[in-house]
C-alpha cells in the first residue's frame, strides 16, 4: 500500500474542494486516512449525499462514462488519497480481478441505492416515504443500540432523500416520536426502537395506500 501511496498518493487539509458538481473528470479517489462529503445541489441548494471513510472509492463514474462530475467532493478531515487518472484506472481493473470485482460490486451497490430511493420517491403518502428511508437506513447504515439501532443522519438529508419540505419530514418525524418508533438524539442522529416496529408499520401504511382509510 505504501507503494501506492508513493506513486498516486496526495495529502489534503480539511476544506479542500476537490471537485464541483458539473466539473470534467480526469481522475478518480480512493481515502486512504480522513473523510470526504460528497454534496449535490437539489431544488436550489446542497444536499448531502455521503461521508466517505476510508477505504472508499469515489468519482469514478466520471472518468468511466466521461461525463462531468454529479456531485461535489470536500475533504472534512486532513486526508490521504489515492488520485487515479482513467488510463491508470483501466489498466488496474483490466490487471488485477479483485480490484475489478469490488468494483463491480460497489457500483451494485449504489444501483441498488438508487432503485430503493426510486421506490421512495413514488410512494404517495409522505409518512410512508419516511418510513420507507429510515427502514432502508437502518439496515444499510444502522449501528447497534440495544434493542434498536442509531443512524446518523439529519432532518435536511431525510427531507432531500424522499422529496420533502423540511418542514413537512420534521413534522413526520415528529409524529413517529410520539408514536414511540424513533428517538431523535439532536440534530444528526436518530434511534430506533426496533426495527420490527418499523416493519409493522410499513405494513399498515401500504394497506393504508392500497386500500384507503
């Protein structure tokens, strides 16, 4: 990995852009140490998308497709970064079948990502969209707590990911408190009861969507 390093690698402090949604690009990154935020812009401002931590790839699909970055990447902490042009790229994925296949499954991954927000989006009811997301969330990206599990995540990112109002995903939110199937622990992070819970609720909310009240 030092080889590496010595050969792709390059050191960032924390607020460093490196690369704007609607950039060229030419190369792509995988975090060795600290952490980077990819942002969007959604219905006039940012939204969060991820927190990279190390070990992941990202900016890929620019270099892949030749298409102009979908996002905008800022290193959060001082980060170390293996930055890889498109020919270097090619011939990693062509010469070696593990980088090659975890490739292929990171991309499956982010598709199937991308089916499950799909899914969110075209459900009617709002409730059901939350519910929906935090239940995806909590198995994808849910940590441990108890009887339950904690997701780090905040009401701006809930709200851009089922196409909501902030306003409108606070209040639903709210609502799941006082029904007990969630805590929300600040700003940036909610706690689940359990995750049974949510599926039972789910469950109500579809026959609510298909049947009516």
């Amino acid at each position: 990995m030092s080889d590496l390093f010595e050969r792709f690698g390059r050191s960032y402090p924390s607020g460093t852009v490196l690369f704007r949604e609607g950039d060229p690009g030419e190369e792509m990154y995988v975090i060795q140490s600290g952490r980077v935020q990819l942002t969007r812009r959604v219905r006039g401002r940012e939204a969060h998308l991820a927190t990279l931590p190390p070990g992941e790839f990202f900016g890929e699909m620019a270099i892949v497709n030749n298409r102009p970055r979908s996002a905008t990447a800022v290193v959060t902490e001082d980060s170390q970064l293996l930055v890889i042009d498109a020919q270097t790229f090619e011939a990693m994925v062509r010469g070696n079948a593990e980088i090659a296949l975890r490739f292929i499954k990171k991309l499956a991954a982010r598709l199937a990502q991308a089916n499950s927000q799909v899914e969110v989006l075209l459900l009617q009811d709002l409730n059901h969209r939350v519910v929906h997301h935090l239940r995806y969330l909590a198995v994808t990206r849910g940590a441990p707590d108890g009887p339950g599990v904690r997701i780090d995540v905040d009401v701006d990112q809930i709200a851009d990911m089922v196409g909501a109002k902030y306003d409108d995903a606070l209040a639903c939110l709210k609502r799941l408190e006082e029904a007990r199937l969630l805590r929300r622990d600040g700003e940036t992070a909610i706690q689940i009861a359990e995750v049974g819970k949510l599926d039972q609720f789910l469950e109500f909310l579809e026959m609510k969507e298909n049947f009516g009240r």
